[in-house]
C-alpha cells in the first residue's frame, strides 16, 4: 500500500470510554473514524460517524463506545495495495478500513484517502 494514502495518525479509544467524549474528538479533529483498542493496544472495534448517529437516534448517546462500535472490523494489511482497499471497501459497504502491519495497527484509509489518491493518478 502506497502509504501517502493512508492517515497515519490513528486516534485510539477503550471501548469503556464514553461515546459522547469519543464523538467530541471525532469532531475536534475532524476525522469520521476512531480505533478501538483493548488494555494491549490491539484491535477490537472501530467507532465511525454512522455508529454515533446510531447512537443518537437511539436516544443513547451517554452510553459507552463498546455498545456501538463495530466489532467486526474489516481491515487491510499494509502490503496490499490501492486497487484492494476500493474493492474491499465497495464490497462491503464500509468507508474506512484500518491498516495493519503485523496485526498492528498502523493507520486508517478511508473513501476521503482513496479520493486523493484517484486524484493523484
């Protein structure tokens, strides 16, 4: 993977942090997306803007972010390239995949990334 299309700087929370202080961040820094990690750095969920929605119109926006992050993350290893992430992300019907190295992980591309780099082509 082309690593000038991924956002290098991955915002993480705990699934036990709350959900509203996790959407003030994504809107703070103005990313749609966060990582959520266990008590060891790894990968157990990602929280996106559609999860807060969810939560919203639930009426359960102080819950915490395990309630409403997706579990089953779908993700993409560092070695793949460009052309698999659109695939995968088109498949699935999803805007954001994290990338791992080793199983760690290292970034998010998302659809805005993917944008920029069809542009650069």
């Amino acid at each position: 993977m082309d690593q000038r299309y991924i956002s290098r700087k991955v915002i993480v929370v705990k699934p036990s942090d709350p959900l509203v202080e996790a959407a003030k961040s994504m809107s703070l820094l103005n990313i749609s997306a966060l990582a959520v990690v266990d008590e060891k750095g790894k990968l157990i969920g990602i929280l996106t803007e559609r999860d807060v929605t969810r939560a919203a119109a639930d009426g359960d926006i102080n819950s915490n972010v395990e309630r409403y992050m997706t579990k089953e993350v779908i993700g993409i290893d560092l070695s793949s390239d460009i052309e698999e992430a659109v695939k995968t992300m088109m498949d699935k019907g999803i805007r954001h995949l994290p990338v791992t190295d080793k199983g760690k992980i290292v970034g998010i591309i998302s659809i805005r990334d993917i944008g920029k780099a069809i542009m650069q082509i």
